[in-house]
C-alpha cells in the first residue's frame, strides 16, 4: 500500500490575497477621502485669510488717507461728505498752498485745503479704490462686497472728527462657495 503524502504549499491562496487586496483598497480610499477633505480645509481657510487681509488693509489704508483729511468746506459744501446712500465719500486734503513747507498759510495759520475732490467707492470689479472725478488714483482693496460711511451728520453717536466705516469682503472658494468677512471701525481725521 501506498501512502499518500500531503504536500502543503507554503504561498497564498486566491482568498487570502483577495481580501488582502480589499483592505488595501479600503485603506486607499480612506487615505484618499482625508487627503481631499484636508486639501478643501486648507484652501477654504486660504480664501478666508485672503478676504480677511483684503478687509483689514482696506481700512489700514483708508486710515492712512483720511488722516490727512479734515472737516473743510469749499462753495457751500462741507467735506468729507457721504454721497450715493453711504456707498461713496468725499473728501479733501491739506496741500501746501503758498510754498512755505507747510498745509498752513504762514501769515494766518489757517490750513490750506487742495481744490481735488477725492472720492472712495467700489468699482465694478469689486474694487475699493480712491478717484479722482472718474480716474482711480489709489487702490485700497480687492473682493470688496459693501462699503457703508458715515459722519457725525449721519451718525450722531461719532464724533466731528470721526468717520464711520463698514466693510464686507467677498471670495469664492473653489467649490463656489461664499466666504464673508465683515469689519468695522472709525476713522480719526486732522481736524
């Protein structure tokens, strides 16, 4: 009689290498699904850092501007004014007249208000920009969604030297999606 040897391979059978291949797979996808959710976060808070340093150096550089402006009157108009439902300001600034150096008349000691007229609004693409009747002088801001001003005259809680200001900046994400950032301050004038 002859004896039959069981010979044991020592490899993998089908079912083990395909449930090994499944746990891969569901690794891989889990792996995936984080990398992409990871990847939408960061460029989400992107975008919203983007529209929150937009904001703040809008105001940062309104304030540099309008520091130098002042209550002032020229033919009957007091400046800085509101105009267009508190969308737009005008305003002027000090400018040395008489050529001594100086935003003052040296004889008087009155200050010396430029003939411009200034004027910051929103553009059509989103843009806070400073003008000049119709020409952009200076650029404040991008992805800017509403503006609001204010003075005393609109606001009595501010005070003569003080202007109001609301600005809310807009960005998509990639998806689409809206990020909003809204900020708001007052502004101290010269005079």
């Amino acid at each position: 009689m002859k004896r039959q040897r069981r010979i044991r391979d020592s490899g993998f059978t089908l079912i083990e290498v395909m449930v090994s291949l499944a746990v891969l797979g569901i690794l891989l996808v889990s792996v995936f699904s984080i990398t992409i959710e990871t990847y939408a976060f960061i460029g989400d808070t992107d975008v919203d850092h983007s529209a929150q340093t937009e904001a703040n150096q809008a105001l940062t550089r309104m304030t540099e501007i309008l520091r130098k402006s002042g209550w002032n009157s020229a033919g009957g108009v007091n400046y800085p004014r509101v105009t267009g439902g508190g969308q737009e300001l005008e305003f002027r600034v000090l400018r040395d007249l008489d050529g001594n150096g100086y935003p003052f008349d040296a004889a008087t000691g009155e200050l010396e208000w430029g003939a411009k007229v200034y004027r910051i609004r929103v553009d059509s693409s989103g843009s806070l920009r400073v003008f000049d009747g119709a020409t952009p002088v200076w650029h404040l801001a991008r992805y800017v969604d509403d503006v609001d001003f204010t003075t005393y005259i609109e606001d009595n809680t501010l005070q003569l030297k003080e202007i109001g200001v609301f600005l809310k900046t807009r960005k998509l994400t990639k998806r689409g999606d809206p990020i909003e950032f809204s900020i708001a301050g007052t502004i101290d004038m010269r005079n």
